[in-house]
C-alpha cells in the first residue's frame, strides 16, 4: 500500500452505515448489541454483520428523512 492510499482507507473505515440488528451481536471491544437495536457502524463491520445475516440495512429512502 502507497502512503497516498492510507489517508483514503482511514477515511472509508470511519463511514459509519446505519444498521438494524436482527441479532444479539457483540463489537470488537466486548460490548454487547442487542437484537433490534438501530445503531451506525463502521462500514466494514456493518457489511460483515449483513454478510452473516445479523443485521440489515436501516436507510431512509430517498425522499425521505430520518
């Protein structure tokens, strides 16, 4: 990796996407997610908890506000 690719990188590992849990899940420090929360993860996080099936995305449609 070039260093001019690293401020990019950092930047996409800060998006946070809005998800809502459709399990009980658990961040990389320990903290416990309870099934049915809406919350904003790291867009890593978030596409592997929708990867596995433990969570779903939670965007407004467009049109429409939070």
């Amino acid at each position: 990796m070039t260093e001019q690719n690293k401020p990019a990188d950092a930047a996409k590992d800060k998006k946070l996407i809005p998800v809502k849990l459709t399990r009980d899940v658990w961040d990389e420090e320990g903290n416990r997610l309870p099934k049915g929360g809406e919350i904003d993860l790291p867009l890593d996080f978030a596409k592997q908890l929708i990867e596995e099936g433990k969570a779903k995305r939670n965007d407004p449609l467009p049109g429409d506000s939070k």
